[in-house]
C-alpha cells in the first residue's frame, strides 16, 4: 500500500495473537497426554476433555480477535498510514533500495553487490574511530558509497529482463492440471488427461512462438 501499519495496534495485535495462540494450543497437548485422540469434534461426557477444550476454545476467539484487530490495522493505515519512505525501518538487504511501493519488476539494474550487506554499507561507514556513522551525501541527494566494503566497483549488468504479458502461462497451468487430475481418478480418467495434454501443447506452442513485447523488456 506504500503505508506504514499503525503500531500501536501492531503491537495489540502481537500480544493478543500470542496469548491467544498459546491458550489454543497449550491445551491441547495436555488433552493429547490424557488419553484424547486428534481431529474429533464430539466426544461423550465424564472423560475429563471438557475444561481444557473450553479454555482452547476461549484460545481460538482470542486468535479471532486479534485477526479482526490487524484487518482494522490494514483498512485504518490504507487511508490514513503514515507514508512509507523506501528504507522506513533503515534494512541492511538489498529489496529495501527499490521505491515505496515497490515496481512490479523490483530493480532497474541487475544490482551489483560486494559485500555480504552491501545496501548497509552504502548507508553507513565507519569513522577514524570506528564508530558506524552515516555515508555523506553526494550531488543529487544520493548517498555515497564505502567503496572499502563495496569493492569499489561502479560497473552495470544491464536491465532486468521482463517476460511480455501473456496468457498463455495460464492455459498451460490449466491444462496441466486437468491432465494431473485425470491420472488421479479412474476408469474415465484417461479422457481428462487427453483434454489436458492438448491444452498443455496448445498453451506451450502459443508460448514458445509468441512475439517478444519490447516495452517489458
């Protein structure tokens, strides 16, 4: 969404999914050691099951809640999130130096990496000191770089290569997995993994032979 989450209820959300998940299935390890088998919904009474199935019950509308809790997070921060930069929570990994939101082909740029956190290493350095400080700016507001611990290595590998929207992945998909299903049932299945077969080739000829789209490129 480009947002920020609210924090406040994040951190709600939290405590209630851990109290709550912990009083579902807490429970229910001790009902296992007392003799009750799993994935049955009724048993008779006088067993010993019934308090500790109420307090797993109790466990999984506390689960519910704090569900409900983070689906009003989500709608909440949709509208009024703060908006987030970037880098919002300051990442050592590379996929926090791609735009907020992210595009749908993530980098420009095969990016070039020399160290084992080098998108870190382009946001901070080390002074005469050794304390962590921030990288100084350059021309343009970006950031320089620790050439020390990026290799100093300014080459490119070129765009990224993006396949042309098509629907004939898809077709494939589905023919795949009408075939799949046919070898699963029987006598008839044969007639379901011919269907299948012959929209698996048709999607994978259409694919093969269809024209690159320069502008996904």
């Amino acid at each position: 969404t480009g947002r920020m989450l609210n924090e406040t209820m994040g951190k709600w959300h939290f405590w209630i999914m851990m109290i709550g998940f912990n009083l579902t299935f807490a429970p229910m390890h001790l009902l296992g050691l007392n003799g009750m088998p799993r994935r049955i919904y009724t048993y008779p009474e006088g067993l010993g099951f019934e308090f500790w199935n109420f307090i797993a019950t109790l466990g999984a509308f506390t689960i519910a809640i704090s569900v409900l809790l983070f689906i009003v997070n989500l709608v909440w921060s949709k509208r009024r999130g703060e908006v987030a930069g970037p880098d919002p929570w300051d990442g050592r990994t590379l996929e926090w130096s791609i735009p907020s939101p992210p595009p749908v082909h993530n980098f420009d740029e095969v990016p070039v990496v020399r160290s084992v956190d080098d998108f870190w290493h382009r946001k901070y350095t080390e002074d005469d000191e050794g304390r962590l400080v921030p990288m100084p700016p350059v021309s343009g507001g970006a950031l320089a770089v620790d050439e020390k611990a990026t290799g100093g290595d300014d080459d490119h590998h070129g765009e990224i290569h993006m396949p042309s929207p098509s629907y004939y992945p898809a077709l494939t998909a589905v023919g795949m997995t009408t075939a799949t299903f046919g070898l699963t049932y029987t006598p008839w299945g044969w007639i379901a993994v011919g269907i299948g077969g012959v929209i698996t080739l048709l999607g994978l000829f259409g694919w093969a032979v269809e024209p690159v789209t320069k502008e996904d490129h």
